[in-house]
C-alpha cells in the first residue's frame, strides 16, 4: 500500500472508532447519567465527524472538486485506474513497507474531450514509461502521443476521448462549400480539429481504407477555393480519379505512361516559369514564398503510385531517370513556388517511392489499419501510433507543425453527388 491511502486509511479507520466510542458511551450515559461519560460520547462525535470531513475534503481537494464534479470524478477514476495499473504491472518503488509509484499528474480540457497525463520520470522506470501503453489503464481515452518535458522530469502523454468524432458529415455541397469558404486560401482541413498548410501530401493504406475518397475531399476543398487551383490527375490504373480529371480538367488527365510523362514534364515547365517570375518579386523580399504573392498553387495529383512505379520499371534507363528527375524537382524545389505533389498508394516501401523523394513530403497520411511496416515506411522508425481500430476513412497523420508524431484523423463523409460536384475549376492567376 503506498504511504497516502495508509494515511487516509487511518483517519477513515480513528473516525469509525469515535463514532463507535461515541454511540457506547451515550448508552452508558443513559443507564447511568455521569456527565463526564456524556463530555467524552460529545467530543468524540466531533473529533469523528472532523476526520471524516477533512478526509472528503483532502480526497475532493487532491482531485480537483473546485473544477467541478464531473472533472473530479473522471480524475478520480481515471488516477485510481491508473495507480492500479501501474502497480500491477511492477511500475512501483518498495520503501520500507510502503510502495510508491511514480506521481502522476492529470489535466482535463475544459470540454473533457481529452488532455494531459504527466508520469514522473526515473532512471528505474525511463525505458518503460517509453514504451508502455497507458490507453488500457485511462478508461474511455486514447493515448495519442507522448513525449518527455524539456528537463526530462515528466513523460506527458496527450489523451482523447476514444468516443468523440472528428468526422465532418456533409450532406451537400452547399454544406461544404460553406465550411471551405472559412478555411484560409492556402490550407486544407482534414478533419473538425486538424487544418494543415498545403503541402506535398501522401496517402497510403491498404485496399478500400478511403485513400480515394479523402482524395476527393481535398480536391473538391482545391476547386471549392477564392482562387481554384490549377490540378493535373495522373491515374495510370485508368479508375476513378481519371473520370474525375477528364470531367473537369480534360488537357491535365492522363493514364497511360508516355501521357503521364508529358504531363509531369508540362508540370515541371510551368514550374520553372513560375520560379523566373518568383525571383523577379524576391529580389525585393527575404523570407517568402508563393503565397506571399499570392499566386495559384499547383497540384499533381497521382492514384496509385505503386502501378506507375511498377509500369515505369520496364521503361528504359533514360526515360526512368527522367521521372525520377521531374519528382525530384517538384519534390524539392515546389514548396516556394507553389507547385505540390499528391500521391496515393497502397505501402510506401522503398522499392516503390524513394526513400529521399518520401522523407521530403511533410503531410503524411495513413489511412485504415495497417501493417507495423507500413507506419515504419511511412513516419520512420521509433514513432508509435495510436492503438485503436480504424474505421474507412480514419486513420493518423503527420505535419510539422501540428503532428509532428502521428496524430488521429477521420476524414469527412461527403453525402452528394461527388461527380456532380465538381465544377470546372477557373484558375485566376
Ligand atoms: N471518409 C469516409 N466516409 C465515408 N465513407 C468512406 C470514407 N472513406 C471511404 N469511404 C467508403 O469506402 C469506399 C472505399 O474507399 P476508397 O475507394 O477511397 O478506398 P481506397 O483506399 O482508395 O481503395 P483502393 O486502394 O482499392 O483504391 C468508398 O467508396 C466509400 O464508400
Ligand atoms: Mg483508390
């Protein structure tokens, strides 16, 4: 037992023996009426009732009644789950015949939809307070990341409650349109929570995890824009996005390869036009990018990746460098210009897209529940993702600056005619 419910056990347990006292002395007092007898049974009612007082108060106090009674509860509960837990699983210090497990810290956000948990850290408990999965032990929330503090001292693990929903369900485009509209020119929303800054993006996840449907949701935000943006769809499986393409952008859709490569190519030119006109305006500003200028983003937007990898790997030397070439440019030189790739496949392996090409996309989206592996290819190695079954659609994702390790995100449900909805985008440039 550790040194504080030892405590509160003997004030709860000195309590019950005054009331006891009390109640005796009170039947002695009545056969006998001594009055010193009725002083003690007087006394020790109050010195009971005391202890008892200030032991709610102590438990109320030390788990933060003053924030309310439903903050209190889910402290309470969530502590002495915790506590146990840890204790089960040897996460304690045995000092004398007490134990002491590790301090921990709770703090609920002002709705409880999620908040903070902070473990006192130690050379003992260090590597397993890394590794150790704290969700089982937290009730109805999910760890969603967890780090050390600056001075080491605490490891803080950032909980969400594991019911609430992110999903944003859009019965018509009106719906959208009208959410879109809020959304700042050069950003995107993935979800009610998480709105990214547009960026080269890639989405991975096994058969039917949603990867084309979210595809739809950021493209429908790119034509939904003040200023629609410019998009190129390479489809080489020939599937719905090329349908999609075709409907809206005719000259920019392509699905076989040599179209695809003229595409890419025409991409690029348009690229290196819009970097002459970038260090034209530079010349008299540090720091900025296309945005500052407000020119229109570009998007390549490439399905299925892996099949045009695969297909490409039987195309001479010649032509596989020149890919290779065009992506790596976009890649490493299109976020001051305004020119982003958006790429979808099923793993991000290394034989099917660089390791230097995906190390330098900075939105990474893996949807649905996949394989150890494909986390590891897609976020590195050593980043843990959060243990919870994916529904279609949901999944994590990394950003720099608001994901730096994988975060949840459930994209939306669109319920209208997506087809329909799209509009010919009118770039202004
Ligand atoms: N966010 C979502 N909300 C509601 N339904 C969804 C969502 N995402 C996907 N779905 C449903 O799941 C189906 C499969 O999704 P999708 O075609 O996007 O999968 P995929 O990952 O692209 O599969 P594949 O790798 O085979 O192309 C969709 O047709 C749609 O009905
Ligand atoms: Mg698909």
């Amino acid at each position: 037992m550790c040194r504080r419910d030892a405590t509160r056990l003997v004030i709860l347990l000195f309590s019950m023996v005054l009331f006891v006292l009390c109640y005796s002395t009170k039947s002695i007092y009545k056969e006998y009426s001594y009055s010193v007898i009725n002083d003690i049974s007087i006394v020790s009612l109050r010195i009971g009732v005391i202890g008892l007082l200030f032991l709610t108060m102590e438990v109320l106090f030390s788990n933060k009644i003053y924030k309310g009674v439903r903050y209190c509860f889910w402290h309470m509960y969530v502590k002495h789950s915790l506590e146990r837990q840890m204790i089960d699983a040897g996460m304690y210090i045995q000092r004398g015949e007490y134990i002491e497990v590790p301090r921990i810290r709770i703090e609920f956000d002002k709705n409880m939809r999620g908040g903070t948990l902070k473990v006192e850290n130690s050379i003992k408990f260090d590597k397993k307070l890394d590794d150790v999965v704290l969700t089982s032990a937290l009730k109805k929330f999910v760890v969603e990341r967890h780090y050390l503090t600056d001075d080491g001292n605490y490891y803080v693990y950032e909980f969400l409650d594991g019911s609430i929903s992110f999903k944003l369900d859009f019965k018509s485009i009106e719906d959208f349109r009208e959410y879109n509209s809020q959304i700042p020119l050069y950003k995107i929303f993935l979800d009610k929570r998480s709105v990214v800054n547009l960026q080269h993006t890639l989405i991975v996840g096994v058969t039917g995890s949603g990867k084309t449907y979210c595809l739809y949701n950021i493209l429908l935000q790119f034509v939904n824009k003040r200023k629609p943006y410019v998009i190129y769809f390479a489809d080489p499986k020939g599937s719905s996005l090329a349908v999609l393409g075709n409907k809206i952008a005719p000259d920019k859709t392509a699905v076989d390869m040599a179209d695809i490569i003229d595409k890419l190519e025409e991409f690029v030119l348009a690229m290196q036009n819009r970097k002459k006109e970038i260090a034209e305006l530079l010349r008299g500003k540090l720091d900025a990018d296309y945005s500052t200028f407000r020119k229109t983003p570009y998007i390549f937007c490439f399905d299925e990746y892996a099949s045009f990898v695969s297909v490409l790997a039987n195309e001479d030397k010649k032509t596989r460098d020149k890919v290779n070439a065009l992506m790596s440019e976009v890649i490493l030189q299109g976020r001051q210009l305004g020119f982003f790739m958006l790429i979808i496949m099923q793993k991000s392996d290394a034989n099917l897209i660089s390791t230097s090409l995906r190390d330098n996309i900075p939105l990474k989206l893996v949807l649905g529940n996949s394989e150890q592996q494909t986390y590891v290819t897609a976020f590195g190695t050593g980043i843990d993702v959060p243990n919870r079954h994916y529904k279609v659609g949901e999944g994590v994702f990394t950003e720099p600056v608001i994901a730096p390790t994988p975060k949840i995100v459930q994209c939306p449900s669109l319920k209208f005619d997506i087809l329909k909805s799209f509009k010919m985008a009118t770039p202004v440039m």
